[in-house]
C-alpha cells in the first residue's frame, strides 16, 4: 500500500524472493508436526486444494479492491488481511497445543 516508486517494489520482491521458500518449507515442517501420521495424505491433499483456493481468492479480492477503489496499491494491501486473520489462527492454534 505504501509503496510508491518502482525500486520500492523490486526492493520488496528481491526479499519475498529471499525468504518465501524457507518460510514455505518450514510451515510444511509445522504442519507435519500437528497432523495425525496416519492421515498425512488426506491433510496434505487437503492443503493443496487450500492452496489452491487461496491464490483465486487472493487475485479476486486484489482485483475487487483495486476496482472499488480505483486504486492498485489499496487492492495489494486488502492481502494483508489474510495475513493477520492467519496470525491470528496460528497463535489460537498455538496457545491451544500449549494447553495439553
């Protein structure tokens, strides 16, 4: 939202770039660690489908956003509600399993 040159952005991609695969890597690690091993497959499929819905939901809200408001960079920063909504659940999830 707040990014108003072109190097600001390539700034931002070079680090997503930079970490978004270890970050992937580890939340699959964690995920393994909180599902039955029994049951890996279906949980996995079932990540995959989340994915999946996950990126067209994304590109809607962006493009909803972006058009509502007439803006790009408003449309870009609605993503960052996921993002809280998923920080949200993690440490719910967290301070659940920390309870047992």
């Amino acid at each position: 939202m707040f990014l108003k040159e072109q190097w600001q952005f390539w700034f931002l991609a070079i680090l997503v770039g930079m970490f978004q695969g270890g970050i992937q890597a580890l939340s699959r690690s964690y995920f393994t660690k909180i599902i039955p091993a029994e049951k890996t497959g279906e949980y996995f499929g079932l990540m995959d489908i989340c994915g999946k819905g996950a990126s067209f939901l994304g590109t809607i809200v962006i493009s909803l956003v972006s058009q509502l408001t007439g803006q790009v960079n408003i449309g870009v920063g609605a993503i960052s509600l996921f993002f809280i909504l998923g920080m949200i659940v993690f440490k719910m999830s967290t301070a659940e399993a920390g309870s047992m």
